[in-house]
C-alpha cells in the first residue's frame, strides 16, 4: 500500500530547487548567528571588563584617601575621620565585591584576599575607636601605641594597593586571553563558513547534474525504445523506472508497442497465409500459359503470342512476389534455417556476377570486381548468400545510367580485434537522401528516385534478414567513400559486414 502518491516531475524539479535553495542558504544563517553570538559575547565580556576597570581605579583613588583618614583618625584623634574611614571602607567593599569577577579564579582570589586585607584595617580602627573612644583632649601629644598602629595602618593600604595592582595586571592578562579566544573562535567562524560555502557550492553543481542524470536517464530509454519500435522492433521494452509523467509515457510506449506487435503479427499471418493460398492457383496459371506455347493445343497468331508472353512474365513477377512475402514471413517467425559452410567469398561473387549478365548487356554496364584477398573463405549459407548479391545487383543495375560501370569491393576489416569480410556494391546512379539511407530496408519501401515497377520493396528487406542471420550488417552510404567511388560524388554504396 502506498502512503504517498507519485511525485510529478514539476515537484521533483521544485524539491531539487528548494534544496538547492537550503544548501545556500546554510552558511549564510550559519555565519549571521555566529557573528550574533560573538558579537553578545564580546559586548558581554567588554562590559564586565569596563566595570571592573572602573571599579579598581575607583579603588586606587580611594585606598590613599583611606590611608590618609585613618592616619589623621590616629595621630590626631578626630571624630569626622572615623566617620570618613567607615564610609570609604564601605565603598570599597560595594565596588569591589567579589561576584564582579566573574568566572576569573585569579581575580576572584585576588578581590577575596583584599577585602581579607579591608577587615583587617577595619578591626584595627575599631579597635582603636573602643580604646581611645576618642575622648582624648586635642592638645595632647601622640601616643607610641599611635605610632605603631599608624605604621599597621601604612602596612595595610600598601597591601591594599599592591592588590589593586595585582588585580589590574590579572585583568589586563584576562583581556589579552580573551582577545586571543575572541580571534581563535572568528577564525574558526571564518574557515567554519569557507568550508560551508564550498560544501554548499559542491552541492550546487551536484544536485543540478544529478537532476539532469535522473531526468535524462528515462528519456535515453524513450529514445532508444522510440527508434527502436520505429525501426520495427516491437519487442523492444522501454524500462519504467519513475512513476512520473516520463515513466507513465514509457508504459504508454510499451503498451503501443505491444499493440503494433498484434497488428503486425495478424498482417505477417494474413501474408503469409495469403501467398500460401494464392501459389496453387497461380501455378496453375503459369502452367497454362506454358501449354498455350505447345503445338498441339493450337497454334497462336502473333497478338495472341504476345499476350501470353505478357502474362507469363507478369505471372512470373507476381510468383517472385509471393516467395519474397512468404520468406520475409518465415523469417520474421524465426524460421529460417541456414545451411552453413565454408565457401570462398570470390566463388559467391562470380556466380552472382555470371547470373546478372544478361542485364549488365541490356543497359551496357561494366561490372568491377576489386578483391584485396583471394583467400577469403567465410562459413556461411551460400544459396541465401548469393540471393542477397543478386538483389543488391538488381538494385544497383536499376539505379545505374546506361554505358555506366558498378564496382564490388571485397577486403578483410578489423574491428575491436575481430575480423570480418566487407563487401560493398557500388554504384554510379542518383544516389539516396540521408532519411531514405536506413528506410530503404523497410518492407515495401522504395526510393522516390526508384524507377516504375522496379520492384517489390522487399528485396533490401529480406537481405537484412538473411545477413542480421549470418550474425553481419548492412547499411548504405550515399554518396560513397571517396576511395570507393566510381564516381565522386555520386551513387550510392551498399555494405556488407559479415563475420569470418
């Protein structure tokens, strides 16, 4: 059961062209959102690294103004600069807390030690503030345990310093680190959407061609099968491989094709049964007409001679006829049966040459023979061999002008390391058109230069028969080779390649 119905070829085109469409596409997208998540990263990670930045100059400025309030809180005793001290720690300890930095455990150490180092001053202020409550009288001079926490207090803020610088060092060497990432990973983006744009561009020249492979492919076979049932083949089956409207015209072709196989099949019965029928009465006929010669039945006067003599050689021409048809019919039954053996080709040749002499006489015509091997001996049914001969002869005598000349080539050829015998009949007459060089082998076709009644159209028929047998070809070139010529230019020269 099939879930989805055949796709016609105008959606497979679309298919190919929307994935074609994807495939471009992709990079595109794939290099837009990268240089998105880049771009966030960076404006991210710059913004973090300004607020730090900020925050550890504001922290430098302050730390000296610390160390100053707190000396003066010290040394002179004085209430505001408690209250300066407290508010200065306080800031410190809002701008710098630790959650500013991040994912940095350098930094976050870094930050960790100096608010460690921020409470250690802090207790040490209020210490001092529950000792001293800072009810002393102005005037009274320092005290040594002043002096000494005085110094604590130095100590403290030059620690404090060193690690804001420390902090600002950690920082800048995380700017450079993360600079170097930024440019690793868009070199990455970068050679990520190179390799992408040429995948995508592969892509774009393969799915065009395999489009023109997939499509091209079932129209080679429509054309192969076309030429082929033209040419009569009708056993010829032209593979169905889509179920597009390509593969519904190929079941279409076939389906024609078995048609013209009946209808030729009950023509070929209907021609051979006729010719059978119609021999009995026809030999009966020419029988009569051969006894109206004889004495004894009464002699004829001269008109009444040349009637019979007309009728006997119609009834002739129409008996040659009805063996042509029932010979065609047998062979393209299959029947026909060949009686091979080896015979010198130049033998066929002669006896041939010795049967058509008489018409050679009639219009004047030289007769040629070029033969390149005289030891040419080929397997093969002599009597059908010389029949083949006899009605290219035919031809070339009907076609040729008077006082004229007709060649017949015989040399040995080699093809893809087989070696044949090629015989060729040429002539000098009016030669053949292109369309007419492979139509002249159809049953009952002749040439629009043939002569009246110059034939059945079934001799050149009934000779590819015989040789397609023999396991050879036959075909016609008009005009001839060059080199083969009997005149350039004109004429017409029938092949003949048979295997030896």
């Amino acid at each position: 059961m099939k879930i989805f119905p055949p796709f016609s070829l105008y959606q497979k085109l679309l298919a190919g062209y929307l994935f074609l469409l994807f495939i471009l596409i992709v990079p595109c997208v794939f290099s837009l959102y990268s240089i998105y998540k880049i771009e966030k990263t960076i404006s991210t990670y710059f913004k973090r690294n300004l607020e730090i930045s900020s925050s550890l100059e504001y922290a430098k400025n302050l730390v000296p103004s610390l160390e100053a309030e707190a000396r003066r809180l010290v040394i002179l005793h004085k209430k505001d600069s408690l209250k300066q001290v407290k508010q200065i720690i306080e800031n410190l300890n809002t701008k710098l807390s630790i959650e500013i930095a991040g994912n940095s455990k350098q930094l976050r150490k870094n930050l960790s030690e100096f608010h460690t180092t921020l409470s250690l001053l802090s207790k040490v202020i209020g210490a001092y503030e529950k000792k001293a409550g800072l009810d002393l009288p102005p005037n009274q001079g320092p005290d040594p345990s002043d002096e000494a926490r005085e110094q604590e207090i130095k100590g403290l803020a030059f620690q404090l310093m060193v690690l804001l610088k420390r902090a600002e060092f950690i920082q800048k060497a995380s700017l450079k680190s993360r600079s170097l990432e930024t440019s690793r990973v868009i070199g990455q983006v970068k050679n990520g959407t190179i390799i992408l744009m040429l995948v995508a561009f592969i892509v774009a020249l393969f799915v065009p061609w395999a489009l023109y492979i997939y499509i091209k492919k079932p129209i080679l076979y429509l054309q192969k099968g076309t030429k082929a049932i033209g040419s009569g083949d009708f056993d010829h089956h032209i593979p169905v491989i889509t179920n597009d409207e390509l593969g519904q015209l190929a079941r279409s072709f076939n389906d024609m094709a078995k048609s013209l196989k009946e209808i030729d099949t009950l023509k070929s019965d209907f021609i051979a049964v006729a010719s059978h029928e119609l021999k009995t009465p026809l030999a009966a006929m020419l029988e009569a007409t051969r006894l109206l010669k004889e004495p004894d039945i009464g002699r004829l006067n001269e008109r009444q001679s040349k009637l019979v003599e007309v009728l006997n050689t119609s009834m002739e021409r129409f008996k040659a006829l009805i063996e042509e048809l029932l010979d065609l019919s047998k062979m393209q039954a299959g029947l026909l049966n060949l009686n091979k053996k080896k015979v010198p080709v130049l033998e066929i040749v002669n006896t041939v040459k010795e049967g058509v002499s008489t018409l050679l006489s009639a219009k004047d015509l030289k007769l040629k023979v070029e033969n390149t091997d005289n030891d040419l001996i080929i397997g093969l049914d002599q009597k059908r061999m010389e029949r083949v001969l006899l009605n290219l002869l035919d031809n070339a005598i009907t076609f040729s002008p008077e006082h004229g000349t007709i060649k017949i080539v015989i040399r040995k050829s080699t093809i893809k390391k087989r070696t044949f015998v090629q015989i060729a009949v040429i002539d000098e007459g009016p030669g053949l058109k292109d369309h007419e060089q492979t139509r002249v082998f159809e049953k009952f076709y002749q040439a629009k230069t043939a002569p009246r009644q110059s034939g059945s159209g079934l001799g050149l028929t009934i000779a590819r028969q015989i040789i397609s047998a023999h396991g050879g070809k036959v075909w016609i070139e008009s005009p001839p080779p060059k080199e083969l010529a009997v005149e350039e230019q004109k004429g017409a020269a029938v092949f003949i390649l048979l295997p030896l």
